[in-house]
C-alpha cells in the first residue's frame, strides 16, 4: 500500500479541484460521508448523542457536514467550534449553512461549560475534526482543551484524516493528540498513521476513496508504502526442487553466555524455508548450538578465553563460506575488540550479501567507512533504536522515517530500523513501513528470529526489495498469531519461529 505525505495529498486535492473542476465541497461531502459510516458503524443501529469536534480549516469542515449527515441520520448531534469563526474556509461556512438548514448548529466551544462536558459524557462517539494534516505547531489553547477532554471521556473517538495533534509527515505528537478508536483518511493513507506516536494514536485506519481521479491516485511518486496483507505472498515451489534451490546461508554469532541468539536466527532461517544453513560458533559455545539444533550444520570456530571469536576466527569462516549466497554476521558475538575486528575483517574481504544484526552492527561503531565500502544492496542492518545511534542515527527530533532513509542514502545500505512500525529504507530514498506486530515481541531473541527470516528470503533468492520487508511483515505476522493463540504475555521468539510455517502457509501464491 502506498503512503503519502501531507504536500502530496494536498496536491492531489489541488489538481482534482483547479483542473479536473471537482467541487471542493464535493469532496468534502464524500469525507464526511465516510467519518459518518464509521461513526454509524461504530454506534450500531440505534441512534444516540455524538459531539462532533471542528476547526475552522477544511477538516473541520468535514466535520461539521458529518454533524449534518448524523443529524439528518437521527442522531442527537452537538456540532462545536474549536477556533476562531472569522478563519473558517469557505467550505466550511457551506457545511455550516447547510447544518443550520438541516436544523442543526454550529456553536462556539466552551471550555468552563460544565453542562457541555456532562452533555458529552453521555455521548456513544465523539468525532475529532480539528486539525487534519496541516499542523505544524505544538497544540495550544482551546485545541488542547478539546483534545484532552476526548481523550478522557473514555467515549471512542473517530478523527477526520489523521488524529489532531499527530504531525502529519512524522507521526511526531506535538503537545498531544487524540487517542482515536478509528480513523478514516481520505484517499490515500499518510506517514504518520504508521510511523512514531502516531502509529499509536490511529486507532483501525479506514482508507476511504473520495472521488480523487484514479490516474491523480497511481500516478502520485510514492518513495514510502507499507506491506499489508494484501501483499504479502510467497511463491509456490516447483515440484523438482531440492534443497540446494532455496539457498545456501551462513550464520556467524554466538559467544558464552549468548548461545541462544544464534540458535534462534537458525531456526527460523530453516522455518522460513532456507535450504541449508550452516552455523559458525565460538568453540565453546559448540556443544550447545549442536544439541539444540538438528536441521542446521553448526560447527566450531576457534574462541579466546572469554568464549568469544578470537582473530583466527576469520579465517575459519572463509572456508565455509564458500558457496553460500547470503551471510548474517552478529547474533550473540559479545561485544569484544577481537570480536568486532574480526567482523570487520570479514566485511571488508567477503562479497556475498551480509545482514548484520546485534554485535556485528555494534563492531560498525566508529567504524563507518567498512560500511561506506560496501555500496548497494549488499549490506542489510537491523538496529534498535540504541545500536542505530552507535552508528551515528539520530532520532532526536522524532523523524524516525525521514532519518532512517536518510541514513540509508548516505551510506549506500539497507537499514531495518526495528520497533513499532519498523521501517526498511532503502538507499535510492525509497522506504517500507511495517504494520504486523505486537507488544508481546518485546523479549530477547526476536531480533535474532528476524534477522534469520531475513537471511533465510535473501538465501532464496528474494532480491532485497522484496525480501528485507516481506521478512519484516512475516516476523510481525508470526507475532501477531502468537498473541492471538498464546497472549502476548506469555509468547517468545521460539514461539515465533514455530507460528512461522503457518503464516507462510496462509499467504502462499
């Protein structure tokens, strides 16, 4: 699914209005038809109190014509101001004519009513019409107000386009925002449903088509899309196939202390479907990789004292990389000199696609020539927020997408920057923003469990682009049917590599 911003949609807009000659205000009537079904939808079919929520821009003119859809409905409607009456748009005083002549009305918020505030309490829905995809500012005055009472009427909020108070092109709150239970978009959904705060305050997204011409919509350049269920497929296997068809992958991780890291990545490389893995580890780390795992080829490498790589690692791991298409170098390696020197050693001298996760980003730290080194889309990274500012990402200021695709250019790589809405951007600037997963991934060892999916698609021949955020969608999806099955308390990352087979299963060509 494509993802725009703000300016594009306010294009969008533009063109259909100023050269297709679509009334503005029919547009606006779609909008506010929609906000309506999912209030309605929302309510069930009796009729009750709504308080519909305005600015005086042209998303509270969407709200005020959902007031007068409502009204008309026979819903008991209170259709209120949240700013000044001498800024509302043109649209907006049409949708208040036509409210009054449906015998509704437009009145002014009051925020010391108390008879307002119990009138509201009473209410089945609130709509929230007051900003849209505009603001820029941090939330003040009235606004703050109104957006603090629906946020603590514990009555569900619907928002017209995007939660009020939500940066459109970030998904950065700016002071506050509603918490909606729905929100309906228009056209196209935008970045700061996924992304940030944002992706929190949405609520179930409804994308609803408002008559923008078709050929405005496709040909709109959209460098950021998300993965839905929609796209996410795998490809039937042919029936001559053997293992050596769906990839050769090489795993170089583990030290004492973190033997399961590698062990998970293994996993749930051959639960994706990966032909052979093998897997390198510290030789004392050995005995427990090889009881653990029975379908992956795990084999020593020489150690120091400390149960880490030690220098001679490195060459060890040439002879077994022969032949395999696609490496992953990081789960578990512990964090030492010797380790991270070696991990650079590698990426220096092997050419094979090489995902680097945990402690082989983390050997990067200062280090961010050896990255630079390796251009295009030979190298995926999969930081948290933490390891991605090791290597120079600063997610200070809240762009979570825009400095993720940043980082991506400037350093010729694929970076998988992980947490809610985890972003894969890509170096031409291009970007995917996930929308699987669930609090209940938020253990040790799911990174590894992703980091081995991505592997495992690369091994098998996915080019990158589809590879990297179809991998992200399944890890999310795993994690999703684990909550629904086990709860979100009790799930784990072997959990997921178990659920894996089955979301495959469900979503094979």
């Amino acid at each position: 699914m494509r993802i725009v911003t703000a300016e594009q949609s306010r294009e969008m807009d533009r063109v259909a209005i100023e050269e297709r000659k679509i009334p503005s205000t029919d547009l606006m009537e779609r909008a506010a038809a929609a906000v309506a079904d999912e209030v309605m939808a929302l309510m069930g079919d009796t009729p009750g109190r709504v308080v519909c929520f305005c600015g005086p821009g042209s998303n509270g003119g969407d709200g005020v014509a959902c007031a007068r859809l409502l009204l008309e409905a026979g819903f008991e409607v209170r259709c209120v101001l949240v700013g000044s009456h001498e800024k509302m748009t043109m649209d907006t005083r049409a949708m208040e004519a036509k409210l009054a002549a449906a015998g509704g009305k437009l009145e002014p918020f009051q925020p010391d009513d108390g008879a307002f505030a119990v009138w509201c309490l009473e209410c089945g829905a609130m709509v929230d019409a007051i900003f849209g995809t505009g603001l820029r500012r941090g939330v003040e005055g009235d606004a703050l107000t109104a957006i603090h009472m629906m946020n603590t009427c514990d009555i569900p909020v619907v928002s017209a386009d995007i939660p009020s108070g939500v940066e459109t092109d970030t998904g950065r709150v700016l002071g506050a925002a509603v918490e909606a239970a729905a929100t309906v978009t228009f056209t196209l959904p935008k970045v700061g449903h996924f992304v940030g705060k944002g992706g929190l305050h949405t609520g179930k997204l409804v994308v609803a088509d408002i008559g923008i011409p078709a050929d405005l919509v496709n040909g709109a350049d959209c460098p950021v899309c998300s993965v839905g269920e929609g796209e996410a497929r795998f490809p039937r296997r042919p029936l001559d196939a053997h293992k050596g068809d769906f990839g050769k992958c090489y795993i170089l991780g583990g030290s004492v202390g973190y033997s399961g890291a590698p062990v998970l990545a293994a996993q749930a490389a051959v639960r994706s479907g990966a032909g052979l893995v093998t897997v390198g580890v510290p030789a004392p780390v050995w005995p427990v990789a090889a009881a653990k795992l029975e379908e992956a080829m795990p084999y020593p490498l020489p150690a120091g004292k400390e149960g880490q790589l030690s220098l001679e690692a490195g060459e060890a791991v040439h002879g077994r990389l022969d032949g395999c298409g696609v490496c992953l170098i990081g789960p578990g390696l512990g964090r030492g000199n010797g380790v991270s020197a070696v991990v650079r050693q590698l990426l220096r001298e092997i050419h094979v696609p090489v995902v680097l996760d945990a402690d082989g980003i983390n050997a990067l730290e200062r280090h961010i020539d050896v990255l630079d080194e390796r251009k295009g889309l030979h190298t995926i990274l999969t930081p948290h927020d933490g390891e991605f500012a090791r290597l120079g990402g600063d997610l200070s200021g809240g762009d979570r997408l825009g400095e993720a695709r940043r980082f991506a250019m400037e350093h010729g790589c694929c970076l998988v920057l992980k947490g809610h809405g985890t972003i894969t951007a890509f170096p031409d600037g291009t970007a995917y923003v996930n929308t699987t997963g669930n609090p209940g991934m938020a253990k040790g060892g799911s990174g590894d469990v992703l980091s081995g999916i991505i592997l495992s698609l690369l091994g098998q021949g996915m080019p990158a682009r589809q590879a990297v955020p179809l991998a992200v969608w399944l890890h999310g999806a795993a994690g999703d049917l684990c909550a629904a099955e086990i709860g979100e308390y009790g799930m784990t990352p072997s959990d997921l590599v178990a659920a894996l087979p089955r979301v495959i299963r469900m979503h094979m060509e």
